[in-house]
C-alpha cells in the first residue's frame, strides 16, 4: 500500500480506478469456465469499439506492449521483406530492432528530435522503394510527440503498403480511428490510457493483415506470438467456446471489462478523446507560464497523454526528486543524446485535470525548492485554470 497520499504521474503505469483496482482481487476462476470465457468474449468485441475498428479481429494476450509489437511483426514479416520506420523517438527504435530480428529490410525516415515525418515526407520514401509495412509510433512516450497517423496511413494505403500502429502511449486517450483511417495494426498495452494494470497486450487486426498472415510461405518464426496459435483462440472466445493455448490473465481480463464499460459506456470515447485533449492543453498553458518549454516542436505536435518538457534554466533532474517529495512521482528524460535536460508527466486514462492541478501545485513548490523562482506562486495554476475554461467555452 502507498504510504502517503501521492500521485503517479509517470507515462504508465498510471493511477488506475478503484472499481479496477476491485476486479483485480476478485477471486480467479478458471480461463474455461462460462462466465471467464463470457467476459473474455465481451472484451475481444468491445475492444473493436475501442479501437472503431468492428470489423477487425482483436487479441487479448498475457504480456506487455513490446510483445503486442513482436506479434505484429512476426506474423506479418517475412524475410526479405521492406519496412519504413517513421521515426520519432526511443520505441521507434524498438519497433526497427525487431524488424531486423525478422529478417526484414529495414528503412528509417526520421525527423529532428521533437518532430516527426509527416505523410510528405513518408510519400517521398514510398515513391523511391516498395515496403510490405510502414511503422508509425502514434505517440512516442520518449518525447510526448503526436504522428499524424491518419495522414501517413492515406499515403502508406496508397502505395499498398500494410500499416502497422504502436499506440501503446495514445490508445483509450488519442483520437484513433483504426478501420476508418486505413490501419492494418493498431496495438497496445493495458498499463495506459485503457486504465488496467500492466500485463495485457491489445491488438486489432485487419481482415488484409490476416490474409497476409495466412498466406505466408514461411511458419511464423516466434511461438507465442504467432497468430496461428491465437487465432483459433480469439474466435473460440468470441463464440463463447472454451479453448485453450496459454493461460489467459483472468484477473486482468476482468479488469479490463471493467475499464472498457468506464471508458466507452461511462465516460464515452468521443467525450474522452475531447477530454484528453483539454486537459493535455490547459497543463501545457500551466507549464509555460512556468517558462518551461514542452519537447514537442509545435502544439500541433503535443500528445495528448503525455508532455515531455524541458527543465527551466539552472534547473536539473534533482527536480524529479523535489516532486516525489510533494508526492508527485514523475518520470526522467529517455532519449539517450538529451536524458538529462527533460522529464515526463503522463496525463492519460483516470488522471484528469485535478491530478494535473495538483502537478503544477507540487511543481512550483519542487521549483521553488531548486533554486528557481522566476515566476509569482499559483501562476501555473491560474494559466491551467485559464486555459481549461477557454476551451470548455466557461469563459
Ligand atoms: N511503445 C510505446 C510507445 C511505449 O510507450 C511503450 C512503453 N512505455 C512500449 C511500446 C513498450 O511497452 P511495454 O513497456 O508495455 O512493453
């Protein structure tokens, strides 16, 4: 148990509710029993409605985001194979590592750092080589940076090129629409914005992924991962049959249909995605008033879920200290060329403005602290405050 009341505000895990929180200490059935195999079912259909993707097939799996990223890879890739990594940062990086790992042909179409490729710059590489997939981090959690994944999707389609999503930091919190917008794989984790504790990785596949699953000439050379294994899973799961492969995290699969009903039914996920973007704005007029400088290199480019913001001059990583003594736990810099001169906050999922509020509260305080007091007390909160009730038209 916390000892003291305090906040986690890392990029994820996050704060979770208490109502998921319950779920996970219920007691565990069995994985065949009707009413584990009902909500499992329930989970794979209404994570179609997560992802507006109802005609897509989607996987639950015991594991985080990386392995969501490994299942993606290793069932679509064969060796030989071309794949364009739009980069924007650290899990960019990860997503080429295991391309490589499968063989592929790998190509990186980067941007300066706090900057992404948009779908110019992703048609101009696809107009020079064919590629079997196109990569696209929706937010980079090393650098809070937001893809236009619609935009490169348009051109990636055009080109007949599979797209492949990694929205481990955006699912449940960015605008993702997976079917309408021409994404092959839209991939994620529970520990973020989909508000469950880590250990479930999500998927959702197109019918044309699968195809191309289907039709390889090569067994899937991974064998967790391989869609030949779950698929028959899924489907047995979704007809309220028993099956089995590997043991399911019951525990977390009935969190997960918990949080599924907040985020879609209580909350609703227009009115979250608005929500997100609000608070992600009003934290944002809180941190510059601060005369702190988000990574990002324009707002148009600022997730949604999380900021990554520069520390004030004289100001260090001592900061990151400071704050957990106000109870406000964040996280460090992640891109090895700048580690040191920013931090991250994670605003997704059940942290909403009044945790935010509580972060500019603590930050001032943890400033303060550190030496640096170039703006006047509660100036953060005012701006956030200011911000928040422009852009819900209050003012
Ligand atoms: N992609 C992104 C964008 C992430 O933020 C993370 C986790 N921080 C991962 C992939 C890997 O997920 P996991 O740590 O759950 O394996």
């Amino acid at each position: 148990m916390k000892e003291k009341q305090e906040l986690l505000m890392i990029p994820g895990p996050i704060e979770f509710s208490p109502a998921v929180l319950n779920a996970m200490s219920r007691p565990t059935n069995s994985h065949v029993s009707p009413e584990f195999v009902a909500c499992f079912g329930r989970c794979l259909e209404r994570l179609g409605d997560l992802f507006l993707a109802p005609k897509y097939q989607s996987f639950i799996l015991a594991g985080s985001g990386t392995l969501a990223m490994d299942v993606a890879l290793s069932n679509l890739l064969e060796p030989d194979d071309g794949v364009l990594i739009v980069h924007s940062g650290y899990f960019s990086d990860r997503m080429r590592d295991i391309a490589e790992l499968y063989g592929a042909r790998v190509d990186v179409v980067s941007a300066e750092t706090g900057s992404v490729p948009g779908p110019e710059d992703v048609q101009k590489a696809l107009e020079k080589k064919d590629y079997k997939i196109v990569c696209i981090t929706h937010v980079d959690t090393s650098t809070s940076v937001l893809a236009d994944i619609k935009g490169i999707s348009a051109v990636a389609r055009k080109a007949d090129a599979l797209v492949v999503v990694d929205g481990v930091a955006a699912a449940g919190g960015a605008e993702c629409r997976t079917e309408e917008w021409g994404i092959d794989i839209y991939l994620t984790a529970s520990q973020k914005a989909v508000g469950v504790p880590p250990g479930l990785a999500l998927l959702t596949v197109s019918p044309r992924a699968l195809k191309v699953a289907a039709e390889r000439t090569n067994p899937v050379p991974n064998y967790y991962a391989s869609f030949t294994y779950w698929l028959p899973i899924m489907e047995a799961y979704q007809a309220r049959k028993p099956a089995y492969f590997g043991t399911p995290a019951v525990n977390l699969v009935y969190a997960l249909e918990v949080s599924l009903k907040e985020i879609l039914e209580d909350e609703g996920l227009e009115e979250r995605f608005i929500r997100h973007e609000k608070q992600g704005q009003a934290f944002r007029a809180g941190l510059r008033a601060l005369g702190m400088q988000p990574l990002p290199a324009g707002e148009e480019l600022c997730a949604p879920t999380l900021t990554a913001v520069y520390y004030p001059e004289g100001v260090s990583a001592a900061l990151n200290a400071a704050l957990a003594e106000e109870g406000v736990l964040v996280a460090g810099g992640l891109l090895p060329a700048i580690k040191g001169d920013y931090f991250r906050i994670g605003h997704m999922g059940y942290s909403g403005l009044l945790d935010l509020m509580g972060v500019l509260g603590g930050l001032e305080r943890a400033l303060i602290k550190c030496g640096y007091d170039a703006f006047s007390p509660g100036a953060a909160l005012q701006a956030c405050q200011k911000e928040y009730l422009a852009l819900r038209g209050d003012v």
